[in-house]
C-alpha cells in the first residue's frame, strides 16, 4: 500500500524518510529545490528539527544536507517510507518492519528480550492507546511501548503490492 | 588568442560554497578589486594573473544552482553570460557534493564556450576513501577535467596547464546532449532556427540562448529582434499551457537525470558519505537542547573578541592621534597659519582622519572573527538554528549575527552584511543595523544617567534604553517586511556544508581587504561627512566655535520648533547635529556649546531628567553615525537605501521621543 500525501508539520520528525512525488506550489521555492537536484522520485531523510522548531536538516543522498522549513517540506507531496514509531503517519493496523532501534545498548538489549529487533514485523492494531500497543505479526505476541521508547524506534513501511 | 590583445578572461562559476573565492585567492594572489555589480549589491571580484604569455582577468562569480535565476544572485550570473560571454568558463565542482554542482556544470557546458572543469576538495575526498574517475568525466563532458585542491594548492599547475592549452587551441565545447521532452525539443529547435537566421551576433550556443530566453520575462535585454522575441513569447504561452509544472523545473529535472548518472559514473558506484566529524560535532552543536546555549556561548566570545579586543586597540589609537595632533599643531610652521586654517587642519581633516582610523581594529577583527565563523561551516548552523526566529522579520539566520554585533559598532555590522545569502535579507539588516546600541551611544547614556538619575535607577534605565532598542529592530523589521523595502524575500533552502579549518592565509586575507575596501570606499565619504559638520560648526569664523552665532548654532535654533515638542533645546539640537560624525563626541560637544567649565551643573540646571530622557531616546534612534551611513551606501550602492536609513531614523527617533516627553507631560512629568 503507497500512499502520497501532504505530510503535515507536526508528523516531519527525525529519522522520518519520505520520497517526493510532487514539489509543492510556491514557485520560487519549487524552482530552487528543482536547481538544488531536489526533484519528483528524491529520497528525503530528516535528520533534524532544529531546537527551535520550524527548521529542518534533510538528507537527499546525493552530496551535503541542507536546511529548509517545515512549511515547505509539508507543501510537498511525500510518499512516507520510514519514521518514528511515535510518528502520527504510522496508520492503524498497517504492517511495519522495524529499521533500526536507536539509544543506548540497554535499550536496545531490553527491547531485543521481549523479541523486538531490527527486522521484526509489528502492527499498531489501535491507535490513540497509551501506553502503545504494538503486535509482532509473526508470533501475534504483543509489547507495550512508552512514548519515549517509541520515539526511539523508526520503522519502514512495507509495500504489499510490490509484494504480492 | 592573440596574446597582445586584451586579456583572456575568465570566470569562476559554480554552485554556491565549492571553493571559487578559495582558488581565485591561490589564482590572483595580491591583485584583486572588489565593487559591487551594478544595481545590486552583490560583491564582485576581479583580479588579474599572469598565465604564460598571457595576461588573465579572473572573474568571481556569486555562488549560483543554475543559470535560471530563482535569486539576485543567479540573475547576475546568468546576466554576465549573456551580456559579456568570458573567454573561457572555470567551474569548480565540490568533489563531495558531485551531483548538484553537475547541474550546473551541464547547463553551462551547453553554451558552447570553452570551459574547464576544477573538481575541488580532492583532500578531502581522500581522506574519506573515496576515488573519482576523473577520466570518465572529461569524456562525457567533453572538456579538461583537473583536480585540485584549492585550500593546500595541490593541483594548480596542472589547473593553470589546462588553462593555458584552452587558452591557446580554444575549442568550442560540444556539450553531451540532455534529452527533453519532444514538445521542449520543438520550441527549442524553433527558437534555435530563428535565431540562426537573424542578425543576432554571439559566441554562445543558439539553443543555449534560445533555452534562457523561454525562461526569461522579457527578452529584450537580448534581443531587439521582434521576430525571435515574438516567437518565444508563443512558445511560453503554449508551454505554460501544456506542461503542467514550470518550464525550467521540467528541464532541470532532464539535468539532473543526466547528472546522476554522470556522478554514478564518476563515484564507480561508491556511496555519498558524509563526513563523520561533521556528523559528531553538529551532534553537539545542533543539538536539541544544549545546541542554543552553545551558540550563545560562542556568540558571547564573538562579541567579545571583536570589541573585547578591538577597544583598547581603539583607545591606543585614539591617544597617539590627539597626541600627534597636539604635538603638529604646537610646529611653529603650523602656528603661523590662520586660525580658522589651524581648525580646519586639526579640528576637520585631522579628527576625520581619526574617525576613520578608530575604524579600522574593529572591522580587522570583525571580519577575522566572521571568516573564521563563516569557513569553519558554523556561520551555516547559526542560520539553522537562529532561523525561527528570523524567519518573522523576514531574514534569514545568518542576519541574527550581524545585528547582534551591530551592538557593538554599526559600522562593521553593517560592512558584515556582505556574508549574507540574499539582497533583500542584506537590505532589510543594513536597514535595522542603526538601531542597535552600539557602544559609542551607550557612552552617552552612562554620561547623562549619571548626571540626571541616582545610581540606583541608572542602570535599570540603560536597560529600558536597550529594550527600546530590540523593540525598534523589531517593531521596524516587520514595517520593512511589510512595505516590501527590500523587493521579495527569497527561499530559504541552505545547504550545511562540513566543518572545515580555516586556513590563516584565508581568513587574514580576508581582513586585509576589508579594511583596504573601507579606506578606499567609506573613508572618503565619512571624512566629507566631519568637515560638513566642522563647516556648520566654525563658520562664521568671527564667532567662538560651536555658538549660537556659528550656522550650527543657527540651525539648531531654527530646528528648535521641531525639537521643541520632544523637549530638547538648541543646545542639545547642536549636538545632535555633531552626533552625525561620531556618538562618541555628542558629550564633548555638549561641553563647547554649553561654554561652560562644569558641564554636570549647567546641564543638570537647564534639563529636567524627563527631557534628559527624551534626548537619549532620539540618541539611540537617528542616524548612528556618518559612518554607518557611508557603510549602508557602499554596501547597498543605492541612494534609495540610504536615503531610507536616513529618513526612517530621524522620523523614529522624533516620534519616538514625541509620543514619550508628551505622554509624560500628560503625566505630570516634566
Ligand atoms: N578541504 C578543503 N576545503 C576547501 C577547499 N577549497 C575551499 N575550501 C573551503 O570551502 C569553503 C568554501 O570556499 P569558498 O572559496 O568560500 O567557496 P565559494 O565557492 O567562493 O562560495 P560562495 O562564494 O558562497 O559561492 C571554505 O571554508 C574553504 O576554506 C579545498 O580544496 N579543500
Ligand atoms: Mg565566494
């Protein structure tokens, strides 16, 4: 399942990754991205907010980061291919893979005992629950996740057509 | 070429922050001017270098993504091509940054005119591990592909070979074709025939052309030809109709398709990776939370090694002048002459020469302390991190560190505004720069809180003072913003380039020319400006100097209606009037126009604290100083602009002092 959407301020976090499918309508900034080699089928990876908000540090793979706002990124039309667990993209009962696990070992040692590590399947079966509710897809067990703990897991999102 | 003709030139272009400044230093070494480029004020560089038997204008470029312009500086680029095609293109690449610069580097290479390509930073691509196929790009391109390192010099005589043999057997470049869409192929190749067939007479490639003229507004900056004109002005309307996204963000997506595979190429398959010290270090300086108190920090050290540094170096000058001075006046030689000539010696071209030379420490540190800043690749995270905030007033970050040293002296703040990316973000900060406090106020407002208020609420006093003037920055940002003062305000997509070290050779470089460029370019017109205000003063000279009776004296009384209402007499006018020159003197001259030897009681007798007030709010808002002044007018290069400055200060100031000395009126102050 792809989806191309507007993804809104709020929702543009570390460690999220998008491909853009359309640049946006303000021309002077769709131009400058387009000169910039930031074009339709770019890969974007938010590498930071800046402390203040409103800024952001993008990856685009192909040489230096560079810094744009929000509002410009959100005029966007973005296929999300990676974020946050914590991120409000992630949609309810869709299948994630699990990309990488950041903070401490401790954590990430924790979380590899109740069977999360990278690769596992999970599925949000309800969303707005808290503590967050994650279901590994293979074993159905299930773990419960704080929000400081989801924040640490970024995962991707699995294409099922391409599957199929 | 014929090398007893003119000299061969050459311009450096390239995306913005790839070295082109760095290699035009190693390139021109000693022999450099800069100016600004008519009508905006973006810098401009030239210098010239020996190259065999030739002798080679070097030409540097403003920093541009493509000759399509989305900013001033891009259209400057992109009018330098086509009015005044160079003989030969040098594009420097950034090797770490292969793809973008590619765009650009295609684009150019389809004009047809002979070109070279610099891929720059080899040490730092080494010292990643990464190797280039530097073959395979000159193949592709068709033209000498060199590489080099601009900041250790390795590579320039194999750069400065390339140069030459270009220079000999100049070919025109046989750019690899980009294929576009078919409707785009049509309106070029129509566009391209038509052009063929009129009289339009350029070295440049006809498709080149005909490509900048579909994007351009208008094409009769370079054409008067109807027929080609009519022509494109078809094309646009049926382009704008048929593709459903603007028609140089469809070509630069054909560009960049070609780039990416070129860079494959070049890169072997090898993956961008980024530098890990930057990665480490912008993990602290960027960082969530001590990211800001970081920069605080660093902004304090800033400000401190600028004036910490530059003052008592000031000081020391200021003494062996007035020294000198005293000591040239008292020559027998000098004392023979009439009075009114002794003055004007000492008391006009002496003390305006002394101006400017108090000048001189602060910008040599100012622009020492930027460079480092700006090569080292923080001035990039200042912008990140401050940008919020700017964002308001319609700037960008980087204008954050211009106005916050413009509170220690407006001069070399305003001189800073050079580094920012945008004319309307440089516009719109040399435009605030005079509403700092800059030091040479403060020294007024301790003088005259200390006459007129106890110890206690003095200094509580100095800080209303500075809140006032953050208030004015801001409240006056947002007026300009709102009145489009500065034209539009451009995108702010910045790439955050690696820390790098700074080379002394760059950064003292840099100083030098700064203070070349301020005596050679704002020293004139501040020494006209102190012996404007040294005519207003001494003249008549039959009367003491600085009295009623002087045309100062009589201006200050014919203004005295206007400055009546704020609660400021003739006297304080006068001064006023000498604060054009240099806050620093407004208490000095206070001291001569009130005559008298105890200045404290005169003053103290003849103004109410609320009026001492209202005198050091005006103070703070009008003109800064007829240096700042020659600063906003060298570095905007527009009347304009400086006549804004001007004006808006003095109608700030006024009404400012006015809605505070009525209102206390109001309130039974007096
Ligand atoms: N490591 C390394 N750094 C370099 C080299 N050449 C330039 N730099 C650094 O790259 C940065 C940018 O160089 P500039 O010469 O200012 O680049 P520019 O192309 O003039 O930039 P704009 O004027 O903004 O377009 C500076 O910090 C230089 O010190 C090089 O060969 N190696
Ligand atoms: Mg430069």
């Amino acid at each position: 399942m792809t989806r191309t959407q507007h993804i809104p301020v709020s929702a543009l976090l570390a460690h999220s990754e998008c491909i853009i499918h359309s640049l946006g309508s303000d021309d002077k900034t769709v131009q400058r991205l387009a000169q910039m080699g930031i074009l339709p089928g770019t890969h974007l990876q938010i590498i930071r907010v800046a402390p203040l908000g409103g800024t952001i540090e993008v990856n685009d793979g192909q040489g230096q980061n560079f810094a744009l706002r929000q509002q410009e990124v959100a005029a966007m039309s973005c296929e999300p291919v990676a974020m946050p667990l914590i991120s409000e993209l992630v949609a309810e009962g869709q299948t994630y893979m699990i990309r990488d696990i950041r903070g401490g070992k401790t954590f990430q040692l924790r979380m590899a005992a109740a069977g999360l590590q990278e690769g596992s399947l999970i599925q949000i079966r309800k969303a707005g629950v808290k503590p967050m509710q994650a279901h590994f897809v293979d074993t159905n067990k299930q773990i419960s996740l704080g929000e400081g703990e989801a924040k640490k897991i970024i995962v991707e999102v699995i294409n099922h057509e391409s599957n199929s | 070429m014929n090398p007893t003709v003119e000299p061969i030139t050459i311009a450096l272009a390239s995306i913005p922050n790839s070295g082109k400044t760095t290699l035009f230093n190693r390139l021109t070494g000693s022999s450099q001017s800069t100016g600004n480029w008519p009508g905006v004020s973006v810098e401009q560089k030239s210098g010239l270098f020996p190259l065999g038997e030739y002798s080679v204008t070097l030409i540097d470029l403003p920093g541009a993504y493509a000759l399509s312009p989305v900013t001033e500086e891009e259209q400057v680029v992109r009018d330098y091509f086509l009015n005044s095609p160079p003989d030969i293109i040098l594009n420097v690449l950034d090797a770490g940054n292969l793809q973008r610069g590619l765009g650009l580097t295609l684009q150019m290479a389809a004009s047809a005119l002979p070109m070279v390509v610099a891929v720059n930073m080899m040490d730092e691509t080494r010292r990643r591990g990464i190797t280039l196929d530097l073959r395979a790009m000159a193949l592709h391109l068709g033209v000498p592909v060199i590489e080099l390192s601009a900041k250790t010099g390795e590579g320039l005589p194999d750069l400065k070979d390339a140069l030459y043999e270009v220079i000999k057997h100049p070919e025109k470049t046989r750019a690899p074709h980009i294929s576009c869409p078919p409707l785009l192929e049509k309106a070029f190749f129509q566009i391209t025939e038509a052009i063929g067939k009129s009289t339009i007479d350029t070295r440049l490639d006809h498709t080149f052309l005909a490509m900048r003229m579909l994007e351009a507004e208008s094409q009769s900056q370079w054409t008067s030809n109807e027929k080609v004109a009519a022509l494109t002005r078809k094309w646009q309307r049926r382009l704008k109709q048929s593709l459903h996204t603007s028609f140089p963000v469809v070509c630069a997506g054909c560009r960049f398709n070609a780039a990416r595979g070129l860079a494959m190429e070049v890169l072997g398959g090898q993956p961008v990776i980024e530098d890990k010290l930057s990665r480490r270090l912008d993990h602290i300086f960027l960082h969530r939370f001590f990211g800001l108190p970081i920069f605080i920090m660093l902004m304090f050290l800033l400000f401190q090694g600028v004036y910490g540094l530059g003052a008592p170096l000031q000081e020391v000058l200021s003494v062996a002048f007035d020294r000198a001075g005293s000591w040239l006046s008292s020559q027998t030689m000098v004392l023979s002459l009439p009075a009114w000539l002794q003055s004007f010696l000492f008391d006009g071209i002496w003390q305006g020469v002394a101006v400017v030379t108090s000048f001189l420490p602060i910008i040599a540190l100012f622009f020492f302390f930027m460079s480092v800043i700006e090569d080292s690749g923080y001035m990039a995270r200042v912008a990140f991190l401050m940008d919020r905030l700017m964002h308001r007033l319609g700037l960008d970050g980087k204008a954050f560190i211009s106005i916050l040293l413009g509170y220690g002296c407006n001069v070399p703040a305003v001189m800073g505004t050079r580094i920012l990316t945008s004319n309307y973000s440089r516009i719109l900060t040399m435009l605030l720069i005079p509403f700092t406090l800059c030091t040479a106020r403060l020294q007024i407002f301790v003088f005259l809180t200390a006459i007129f208020f106890t110890s206690t609420i003095a200094p509580w006093i100095i800080l209303a003072l500075y809140s006032c003037s953050f208030v004015a920055v801001i409240l006056t940002g947002f007026m300009l913003k709102l009145f489009r003062i500065g034209g539009a305000p451009e995108p702010f997509i910045m790439e955050i380039p690696p820390y790098r070290f700074p080379t002394p050779r760059s950064v003292g470089l840099r100083s030098w020319y700064e203070m070349k460029d301020f005596l050679s370019r704002a020293a004139p017109l501040i020494i006209a400006g102190v012996l404007l205000v040294w005519l207003l003063s001494h003249m008549p000279t039959n009367v003491p100097p600085a009295s009623a009776a002087t045309w100062a004296g009589q201006l200050g009384q014919i203004l005295a209606p206007v400055f009546q209402p704020l609660g400021i007499g003739w006297q304080e006018t006068v001064a006023l009037i000498f604060g054009f020159i240099a806050k620093e003197i407004v208490v000095g001259s206070l001291a001569v126009i009130y005559g008298g030897t105890d200045l404290v009681g005169l003053m103290s007798n003849h103004i109410t604290p609320m009026q001492s007030l209202s005198f050091m709010i005006f103070c703070l808002l009008y003109t800064p100083c007829v240096a700042t002044i020659a600063a906003i007018w060298t570095e905007s290069r527009s009347l304009r602009i400086t006549l804004i400055s001007l004006v808006s200060g003095l109608a700030i100031a006024w009404l400012t002092s006015f809605i505070f000395y009525q209102s206390g009126l109001l309130f039974g102050f007096h």
